[in-house]
C-alpha cells in the first residue's frame, strides 16, 4: 500500500473520531507570537497568554515567548543555556454566569480560558474553550522588499493579532491585540475584549445550545508575573515558585492613577541588598553592569504589569435590596451598608467597579477558582469604605472609590496571580461587553512613588528604585547602581518605568494624554489609536565580500514616507552591530540623508577585525529624524561572517577542534554544538564518519560560500557521543580533500 492511501485513511479514521466525539473538526489549539515591539509574548486562540499555567519545574524552559521583556533575551552563561527574561507563568480569562432561573453557585456556569491550574496547567481545549479562528495582521509601513507599504493604516497599530473562541458558558469571545515598534510605545501589548453572548457552548456556530438569560455573569482577567525566569534561574539555577514567587522575593502592587498592577522583586533570600537579582557571580556581575551584557548586572529588573484601560458599564445587573422584582442579582444578599446607604451600589443601582481586584497565591485549580473568586457570593478582594480599617485612606482620597473593589496589600506577598473581576452583568442574546486592558513593563516603577502594596504591613508604601547598593557575599558592589552603571540600551526612550509604559498605553487607547488619576469606565470601549510616529527603519540587506566584509545596505524609500502625526522629516541613520539578538548594540557609524553610492543605494561596508570568520553577529539600523526621534530596530538580522568560495579544493579545516561541549560565545543565547568546515568550494558533498567508519552524516554544500555549519547530529537526527571523527569533501569532478576532529562532551 503506498503512502498516500494509508495517509488518507488515517485522516479518514481521525476525522471520524473527532466528528463522533462531537467536536468541530475545525477546532485546532493555535498560537500566535507578537514580535513587532520591545515586549514579546504569545497568544492562544483558547485566550492563554504566554502559556498553559503552570509553577511546576516543567516550566523551566520555553520556546516561546512569556510575556518577555526585554526581547531576544535567550543566552549562554558559564556553559549554562536560558530561555531569557520571560515573566510570566500564565495568563487568560475566566467566566462565570448563572442561566435565568437557575441560582447558586450549585447552578453556576464556569468557562477557564486559560490561566488555570498549578503545578502542572488544566487542560481548557475541549472542555472550556472551543477555538474558533486566529489570524495575525502586519501593518508594517516598510514592506520586506524595502518598499513603503501602500496599504499602511496610519491610525492602527503595526501587528494585530485576532483571536476568536466559543465558551462553555456560551459567551463567545473576540481579542484583538495591538503592538507597536517606535520607542515610548514598544513595551506594551494593548488588549481588546469582546465578550457576545451567542449561545454557542461547542464552537459549533451552526448549532446554538441555550438561549435562556444569563445572569450574575462575572468577567475575571488573571495574570501570574514572575520576574523573571533568568533572574530567577541565575540565582536559584530554577524559576523558584515556593519562597521565590509566592511569598518570597516578589512583591505585588497596585497603582490607582493608572489602575496598574504590576509585580516586582525587592529581595533574594530575605537580603533586600539582592534586590533585583543581582548576577551572583562577582566578575560576571561587573562585566555585566559595564558592558550590558544580558541586560546589566540586574538580572530581574522588570516590572510586568497590566493597567485596565476600559471595562464596559453596559449591561451591569441591577442589585436593588428595596425591591425584589427590579433586582436581577443574586449580590443583594451580600450588600453593606452604612448610615442606611448601600454604598457599594451606583446612582443606578449597580455595583461600584471592580467587582475584585484581586492579589493569591499561583495555585488557580479550577476548583478553588469556581469556589472563591468570580461568584456573586463574596467580594473576594475586600471593599473600599468610609469607616474601614483595612483600608483607612482612599486612593487620592477620591470618595469615587467608595464600594469599589480594593487591593488587598496584605497578601502583596502572595505574588502568584493577579486577578481583575468585572460584574455582574445580565446578558441576553446577542448583548455584547467590552474591556480594554495593556500589558506593561518597565525597568522598575517610579521610585518612590506611594502605591499600595509592595509590603504587607501599611496600605501605602514608596516604590523601590534600582539606584540602589548592591552587595554580593559581603563585598559592595556599588553603592548606586543606575549612577555607576545607567540604563541598559534595550531601554531606547525617556519611558523607562512600567509607570511611564502604563501611562502611554493610556495615551495610545485614547489618542490623547490621559488625565491622571485615570478612570477606565470614562473612558470609550475601543481605541483610538492616534500616537506620534517617527519615520520607520528601513528594510536592509547584508552580504559577504570576497574579503570576509560585511555589506550592509538599503534604498531610500523612506525619506518619502508621510504620515499625519509624524514626529519629524529624516535626518540620518544609525547602524548597529551586536553579539546578541537583545543588545548591547554597538554603533558603527551614522549615514546622513541623501548620502548613497552611485547606484543609489545606502551603502556601509564593515571592516571590522574583532567579528571573525564563522562567527554571527546582529545587525540593524535605525532613522533619525531632525528632532533626535529614532525609530525602532524592526530589521534586526542575525548574520554569519563567510568569504566566498574557493575555486579548487584544498585543505579543508573542521573548527573548532577539539569541540568541547558549551564552549560557544557567552551571551549569544546560540546554538554552542556547531562545527564549521572551512575551504570549501561552491559545490561539494561532506561524509562525516565515525572512528569505526560508520557513516554519520552527509552534507551537500551548494552555495557560494567558503564554509558550511554542521550541528552534530547524525543522518537519522540522534547526537553524536565524544570521540574521534573523520570526514571526506569531494567535488563533482573528483577532487578530495580529510581530516579528522575530536569532539569532548
């Protein structure tokens, strides 16, 4: 039986039972990844953000981006391979609701779109959530050919990606997240959430399971931050979740101006000196703060956050205790009063948002989740009021807060998720509700700032700043930080803060400066997107010379580019070269407008001696405008140095030899198990075989460079063992050229 048929009978066998199991045959778990901005993360059309939950050990590495800040951070250090700086366990939306005449929590209906579980994540695929579609959009205003982007939208962001998916609750869900590239505005992703109740329970649009009113619905976004992996894994050689996470070094926080919570580490092992996580090797740590290698000396400075910019007041229940035909909302039984005033209720007799505005612990099991957090039952959170104790002074001392949600600063220690609730809203067919919220970091918060949290022993306390000592086995380092060492270049504006993040992606939502203090439910339920914008990067090509150079180059489309909120007319460029994809970038040099070769083209050839034959580098440029406005590095290119090939074959060199495992470039966040075969012609096949003449590998080198990589692996993908291996290069016209090469691991 050939391929084909047994390939389309198992198709047949698995289309059967998926479609007997009752499950649209076109539901598929996808993802997709923001890669536009300085934040990277990456999106599930079952509503996960960055990952399926979890704090067990398993989730040691990733592939994938988690909510990582700065980008491009994978690297090697002392032999060691890490992910990056990714900072967070998991992420999603849950949903709560009762159908109209079927009260308690024993009738409750529940959806987890991700963020579920603890050790090891709950599976939602299936059960939960039924995906339904995932589409990412590029609205890049330079294409990949170089040219300007005709259809570019000015008044929309640069990557968009759309994600739909059913519920079992029956809600349906639409998310659409924004990125941008231009420095002020590349540390946040902006969500938009819309929730329509259709009915649809299966992901199967064509069949519609209930239509019954749904009441009490609670929507709750939840977030598990943890900055951040590398941080955590330099010191601790694990991301630590008990001691570490949750109730150790990580501290919550919740700032009211912007309705910001966000997460920070302000000790190591109770030594608050190792705020920050220091990198705990001495001489590591001061290259590290000189150079900027892997960030700075600080290896978990972030503040990941997210701020809500929106929540929808439509379709809010109304909670009337006077009069039980009005009331649609089994929170009337919880109600506090105060002088005989309800004073959780608005002027319309809907509760004050949020419904919760809750810090716990990293364990979200489902079943602790349905118990405790978004039911109609209790306001898990605490409340804001007059006369409380907990919480003796409001925000700003704006009575507005009065009956809110508040933060529970006591538990900041908890650290584990950080979870928002909206409700109760009663829904019937066809109603839609919407909320806007951004992800945000920053190099820290504000220093100094009074926000709540951070601490559990007063309501309000001054954030912590990164300009501070550090002492590692009793030696101090420094006694001021950021004065000694400043700011590592993947902080590319005067926004360094995830309060200054935070306070842009306001900026961003609305199309204007935000009044602060901030007040989501003023604000509109879809954004306005009309942000400054600098002239864009260039699409830009490199290439090898015969000589082992360099050439970078690009054309001159966008001294045309236009746009009605443009920051400033081109000035110049500036082009860098790094070790790694996160920096620190080196300037090479600056090219000014107009300044092109005679075929007009941008021309810049690097000569430079300390970038060697086989090694890779990182190469981007940038615009700058006449006001010093400079765009951001979207054309980062990883590029192999290579000369070309030689015209007959002679000796042929395996390097490096011996290979010793992990002896590739620290910081490189590369692939350390490469050999290089240097002296090849542009056309040759290479054997590569084992001491006892076996066959290893075979590789066919067809291009017009002087070497080729080869990743230790043999023919049939396994890795080879230490040992001595020989190897044969022959041309098509018989010429011959061996060696041998020792590998150690």
């Amino acid at each position: 039986m050939n391929q084909c048929k047994v390939n389309k009978k198992f198709i047949f066998l698995i289309s059967l039972l998926v479609i007997s199991a009752g499950v649209n045959i076109a539901q598929i778990r996808e993802y997709r990844i923001h890669e536009r901005g300085m934040l990277h993360e990456t999106v599930f059309n079952t509503g996960e953000i960055g990952r399926a939950w979890m704090t067990g050990d398993a989730g040691n590495k990733t592939s994938v981006p988690l909510f990582e800040w700065p980008s491009r951070s994978a690297t090697v250090v002392e032999g060691l391979e890490y992910s990056g700086q990714h900072n967070i366990i998991g992420a999603g939306v849950y949903l709560g609701a009762n159908l109209d005449g079927l009260p308690g929590k024993a009738n409750r209906l529940y959806a987890f779109c991700g963020g579920v579980g603890a050790g090891q994540p709950e599976v939602t695929f299936g059960r939960w959530v039924f995906p339904l579609n995932i589409e990412r959009k590029e609205n890049y205003p330079v294409l990949a050919d170089g040219s300007l982007n005709p259809n570019y939208l000015p008044d929309e962001a640069e990557e968009i990606i759309i994600a739909s998916f059913a519920t079992s609750v029956g809600i349906t869900i639409t998310r659409t997240s924004r990125v941008w590239s231009f420095p002020d505005y590349d540390d946040m992703i902006i969500y938009e959430y819309e929730l329509e109740y259709t009915g649809d329970t299966d992901g199967n649009p064509a069949t519609i399971e209930q239509t019954k009113m749904l009441k009490d619905v609670m929507v709750c976004f939840n977030y598990g931050f943890a900055p951040s992996m590398y941080g955590y894994q330099r010191t601790y050689n694990v991301w630590k979740y008990d001691a570490g996470i949750y109730r150790g070094d990580q501290r919550g926080h919740w700032d009211s101006d912007y309705w910001l919570s966000f997460n920070m580490d302000v000790q190591t092992n109770l030594d608050t000196n190792l705020a920050g996580k220091p990198e705990p090797n001495k001489d590591l740590f001061r290259q590290f703060s000189l150079s900027g290698e892997n960030g700075g000396g600080l290896a978990s400075p972030q503040a990941p956050g997210y701020c809500m910019l929106s929540y929808d007041l439509n379709h809010l229940a109304i909670v009337d205790p006077f009069d039980s035909t009005r009331n649609e909302s089994e929170a009337v039984q919880i109600l506090k009063s105060s002088g005989g005033v309800y004073y959780e209720l608005d002027e319309n007799s809907r509760i004050k948002q949020p419904w919760s505005n809750k810090i716990s612990t990293g364990n979200t099991n489902s079943t602790k989740m349905m118990n405790q957090f978004f039911n109609p039952d209790n306001r898990y959170s605490g409340v804001y009021s007059a006369t409380s104790t907990t919480w003796p002074e409001l925000p700003h001392n704006d009575e507005r807060w009065i009956g809110r949600g508040a933060y529970p600063y006591r538990q900041s220690a908890d650290a584990g998720q950080k979870n928002f609730v909206n409700g109760p809203y009663t829904l019937k067919i066809g109603d839609k509700i919407k909320f806007a919220l951004a992800e945000v970091c920053g190099y820290g918060a504000e220093p100094g700032k009074r926000v709540e949290g951070g601490q559990t022993s007063t309501q309000w306390a001054k954030t912590q700043s990164w300009d501070r000592k550090v002492v590692i086995g009793g030696e101090v380092m420094t006694e001021h930080y950021l004065t000694d060492y400043g700011y590592p270049d993947y902080i590319n504006s005067n926004v360094k803060t995830v309060t200054q993040v935070a306070h842009k992606a306001f900026t961003a939502y609305l199309g204007e400066e935000p009044t602060v203090p901030t007040w989501p439910e003023s604000n509109p339920t879809a954004g306005n997107y009309k942000i400054p914008v600098p002239v864009p990067a260039p699409a830009i090509r490199l290439a090898n010379t015969a000589l082992g150079e360099v050439i970078v180059e690009w054309n001159r489309a966008v001294e045309s580019f236009t746009h009605p909120r443009l920051t400033g007319q081109l000035s110049k460029f500036r082009i860098y070269q790094a070790k790694a994809g996160m920096g620190p970038w080196k300037l090479l040099t600056e090219v000014n407008k107009g300044d092109v070769n005679g075929e007009g083209m941008y021309y810049f050839l690097d000569q430079g001696a300390n970038f060697k034959i086989g090694e890779s580098r990182y190469y981007a440029v940038t615009s700058v405008d006449v006001n010093g406005n400079e765009s951001g590095k979207t054309n980062i290119t990883k590029f192999a140095k290579n000369v070309g090939s030689v015209e007959k074959l002679g000796k042929v060199y395996a390097v490096p030899n011996p290979f010793i495992s992990k002896s590739g470039f620290q910081g490189t966040g590369d692939v350390t198990d490469k050999i290089g075969f240097y002296g090849l012609p542009e056309k040759c096949t290479i054997r590569i075989f084992s001491y006892g003449g076996q066959l290893v590998d075979l590789i066919e080198h067809d291009t017009p460079l002087y070497s080729t990589e080869w990743f230790q692996m043999t023919k049939n993908g396994q890795e080879i063992a230490s040992g001595i291996y020989f190897y044969v290069v022959t041309t098509p016209n018989g010429e011959q050229s061996n060696g041998k090469f020792v590998v150690i691991k």
